[in-house]
C-alpha cells in the first residue's frame, strides 16, 4: 500500500517561497505529481516528473515559478515555488500520474496573503 506524506506549506506573503515536499512509501513510482485542490473547484495537476527528473510538465499557470525535483534515493518528492501568488492558495498533494492512488495523503496547506 503506498502512501504519501507531504510537508512543507505554510503562510507566506506574495513574491515568497516554499518547498513542499513528498515522502512516498513502497516501491519506487516512475511518474510523481503534485497537485493542487481549492474548496469547490477540481484537484488539479500543477507539476510532474519522470523517475529521473529529465521530463517534467508544468501548468501554465505556474511555468517558470515552480520546480518539481526528485530524490529518488529518500523517495522524496519536491515543489520549488517561488514568485508565489494569492492564487496559487490551496491544499498541495502529491501521487503519482497519470493513475494517481486512491490513497491520497492529508495534503499541505499553502496560503499566501500578506
């Protein structure tokens, strides 16, 4: 049974940073996602990665402010975000992609306001 725990959000004002990040338990997943969840709308991916890290996909929404990376030796999973955003408020969740988990872990709760 895998399992996600994920870390690392916070409050943090606009322009700000944060890592988040993902311990997953079981056998190694080629492709890992973060993902993202407002109340009323949609989970939605923001971020993916190969098992290597030399494939990744990014939402437009976040292209060139976030980073996925991944160490695979602590199986780990990261989110870089920088230049963060009030829009960019909401619950972070990693799994994998694209046939993610039924198990999702508690998420991390990202909120950004000044």
């Amino acid at each position: 049974q895998v399992q996600f725990v994920e870390s690392g959000g916070g409050l943090v004002q606009p322009g700000g940073s944060l890592r988040l990040s993902c311990v997953v338990s079981g056998r190694p997943r080629y492709f890992m996602a973060w993902f993202r969840q407002t109340p009323g709308k949609e989970r939605e991916r923001v971020a993916s990665s190969n098992y290597v890290g030399d494939s990744t996909w990014y939402a437009e929404s976040v292209k060139g402010r976030f980073t996925i990376s991944r160490d695979n030796a602590k199986k780990t999973v990261y989110l870089q975000m920088d230049r963060l955003k009030p829009e960019d408020t909401a619950v972070y969740y990693c799994n994998e992609f694209p046939d993610p988990s039924e198990d999702w872990g508690q998420g991390t709760q990202v909120t950004v306001s000044s």
